[in-house]
C-alpha cells in the first residue's frame, strides 16, 4: 500500500471511533507489570477496549479478585482511563482523550451453583457482556469442544437476567447447538464477541456461516480475532483478519462485523494456561498453539488494507468500533 493510503488510514482512524471488544490482562490481582502496556492501545487509535476478568473454569471467587483488583488499578489513574458503563462514558472518554474500559466473561461456570441473581452485580461493576460456555460445557450450556447439549433451562434464567439488566450476551467459545438456541430465542442483538469464519480457516474455536447469518439476523455483530490458531497461516495479520472480514461483510453486511483482537498482554501466561490446563483446551490445541497474537498496532494496516480493498469509510467505521456502539446502546441500561 502507498503511504498516501496509510495517512488516509491513520486520519479515518482519528476520526472514527476505534472498539477493540476484547483483550486479556494478568489474571493476577495485584500484579500491575502489565498495565501500563494499555497505553499501546490508545496510541494504536483505540477509543474503547473490552477486558477479560476471568474464562472457563475460573471460580466466581477468581472472578471477583480479578475485578475488584482491575477496578482498583484502572479508578487511581482516572486521567488515563474511564470505567464506562454506558455509551454515554464512552463519549466522554472519547472527548477527554481517555481510553474507555469495559469488563467481560468469559462463560457462564462462575454461576454454575444456580445464583443468576449475581449478574446484576457483574453489570453494575462494569461487565459489558458475558459468554455462555468457554470451551467446554457448564451449567448453562455447550462449549464448542465439547458434545453440545444445548442451552438448559438454567442458562435461559441467566439470559433473562442479562437482558433485564442490560448485558449482552455472546455466543464465542459455545458450541453449535447452544449458539443456535440463544440466537433463535433473542430478542435483542447477540454477538461473538471474539469469533473467526470457518469458510476462510477450520478450526473449532471458528464458527460457521450459518452462525454468522443467525447472529447477523438479531442485529448482532461478530468480531474478527486476531489470534494466529485462529487466522489462519501466514505472519501478515492484518491480511489475515481483512480476509476473515471481507468474507463475512459479503455474507451479511459491514453492519454486522467487528474487531475483537483478543491480545493477550502476558504472553507466558496464557502459554501457561493453554499447554497445562487440558480439561480447558484441549490436547490438540496445546499441542498445535502457536502463541502469535496480533498486536494492537494492528488497527492502521487493518484500516489500510480495507482501504485497498476500495471499502467505503462508512463501512470502515462501522467495523472499527461502530457496530459494537450501536449494539451498547440497544442493551446497556
């Protein structure tokens, strides 16, 4: 690409709003090493990213450790960061030059005991949205490694909560079967938070085009990770995603596709996780887990290429964080 494209990237990046939907920090409460690596997203064009305080078989008191400690650390520096609850904060983060922070879940286990009353808080403290099963089964339904039962009655009761409360649900890390029960009974828009196309690379953790068709029919929006396992091969991330992105704006329109890039700060310890905890991933995953992630300097070649591609900066905005606004507004509360 010229470097006249890429100007025009870095100035419609400027001008857009810019959502990454998901990232991971250290699951370690008190360990602050890697915070201050946040700073790259701002400087990468990010106005709102999404983190992660907690996955899979995490107990709910790890889950709340995690937030209590990312609460703490994100409120003692209210100059760099907003803890944004609804759109509203995002703008005003936005126009103060702050990076607007949001929580996530990663699955359902944490109320496995049956307590949906629990999600009310999660939403008060900041959680955005939450997935219903990582991986593996739980209480509430079906992971995408496992043999999917599909949703249970108890998921129902949480998704009913989420929707009175105001979360949003996501369908990434679920199996078929319980993705197509959530989709089919919502009644507001439902994403994947973090999810790539299995058209342009098979994997398990990718979802199929009728997936992307039932989440695109509730007004949802997928979002295109960045993780290498997931891309496909080849070292050009930004390649990679604009092809996981071209792929799904044909089947359902930019209205509906997003960039989650699933950057994992402490790359040792998500290494760590995946190669040791089997149960979680898998034997063959560990085995084949690649450890590339793309970095969130990735946004102005993602840009670029689309720009390349002729995409019109409407569409482009709508990618680059636009959607995941749209889908806050019509469920936050």
């Amino acid at each position: 690409m010229t470097d006249a494209v890429e100007q025009r990237a870095r100035a419609l990046l400027n001008d857009s709003l810019v959502w990454d939907n998901h990232a991971c920090m250290p699951l370690r409460p008190g360990d602050a090493s890697f915070f201050d690596q946040l700073d790259r997203a701002r400087q990468s064009g990010v106005d709102v990213i999404s983190l992660n305080i907690g996955f899979g078989p995490l107990s709910l008191q790890d889950h709340l450790g995690v937030l209590a400690w990312f609460r703490k650390w994100l409120g003692q520096r209210p100059e760099r960061f907003l803890l944004a609850r609804h759109p509203e904060d995002i703008d005003t983060a936005r126009r103060q030059g702050r990076l607007a922070v949001i929580f996530d879940i990663e699955g359902m286990a944490p109320l496995d005991a049956g307590d949906h009353g629990l999600v009310a808080m999660f939403r008060e403290l900041g959680v955005g949205w939450m997935l219903i099963a990582y991986n593996r089964n739980n209480a509430a339904g079906g992971g995408c490694m496992d043999e999917d039962p599909g949703l249970s009655a108890h998921g129902r009761r949480i998704l009913a909560e989420m929707k009175r409360v105001g979360m949003i649900a996501c369908c990434s890390h679920t199996g078929q079967r319980t993705a197509l029960d959530v989709l089919e009974a919502a009644d507001n828009p439902v994403i994947f938070s973090h999810s790539n196309a299995n058209a342009v690379h098979q994997h398990v953790r990718n979802i199929s085009d009728e997936l992307i068709r039932a989440c695109a029919a509730t007004g949802g929006v997928v979002g295109i990770n960045g993780l290498g396992d997931f891309l496909g091969p080849g070292e050009d991330y930004a390649e990679a995603i604009v092809r996981h992105v071209d792929h799904m704006v044909e089947l359902v329109g930019s209205e509906h596709v997003g960039l989650a890039l699933d950057y994992v700060y402490d790359q040792q310890e998500v290494a760590d996780y995946v190669r040791t905890m089997h149960a979680t991933f898998g034997e063959e995953q560990a085995a084949e887990f690649s450890g590339r992630f793309a970095p969130p300097e990735t946004f102005v070649p993602i840009v670029t290429r689309l720009l390349g591609l002729g995409y019109a900066e409407r569409d482009i905005r709508n990618i680059v964080g636009g959607n995941w606004y749209r889908v806050a507004s019509q469920v936050w509360r």
